[in-house]
C-alpha cells in the first residue's frame, strides 16, 4: 500500500500527520542550505517524507514559489504595519 507523505489543508500542501508545509521544506533546503538528513533530524520526519516534500515542489514548482512570495509579502506588510507604531 503506497504511503501518502502530501496532503493539502485549507489548500497549502502539508507534509501529512504534521503541521509542516511543503514551502517551509523548500525553504530549508534551498535558502537555508540544510540537506535532506538535517531537515528529517530536526524536524522528526522521515527521509521519504522530506524527499517527498522536495518532489512535490519540482512537480509544482509555480504554485509553491508564489504561495512562497505571498507569505513574505504578507509578513512584510505586517511588521511595517504593526512595528512602526
């Protein structure tokens, strides 16, 4: 029986039986320079879970890069809105 690592909430893809997104995995991996073990190690995943987060995201690759840009956009307008007052 195939195990489903990937599963949507409220439409953001999560790693399942987590609160991780899939975007936060990118983010690691690719802005932060973790590799594969270091995100399983301290997150507690299992290796086919973060592969199958990274594989999600080269299959959807669009999709998650603007989810990605929405959210620093958003955390932008926050802290000038919040912070500068």
């Amino acid at each position: 029986m195939p195990v489903k690592h990937i599963i949507e909430i409220e439409g953001v893809p999560r790693i399942a039986e987590t609160r991780l997104a899939v975007s936060e995995i990118v983010l690691w991996h690719e802005q932060s320079g973790w590799d594969v073990e270091k995100i399983a190690q301290e997150f507690d995943l299992t290796l086919g879970q973060v592969y199958a987060a990274l594989s999600y995201y080269y299959d959807h690759r669009e999709q998650i890069q603007a989810f990605i840009a929405a959210e620093k956009e958003w955390t932008q307008t926050a802290r000038s809105k919040y912070l500068t007052e």
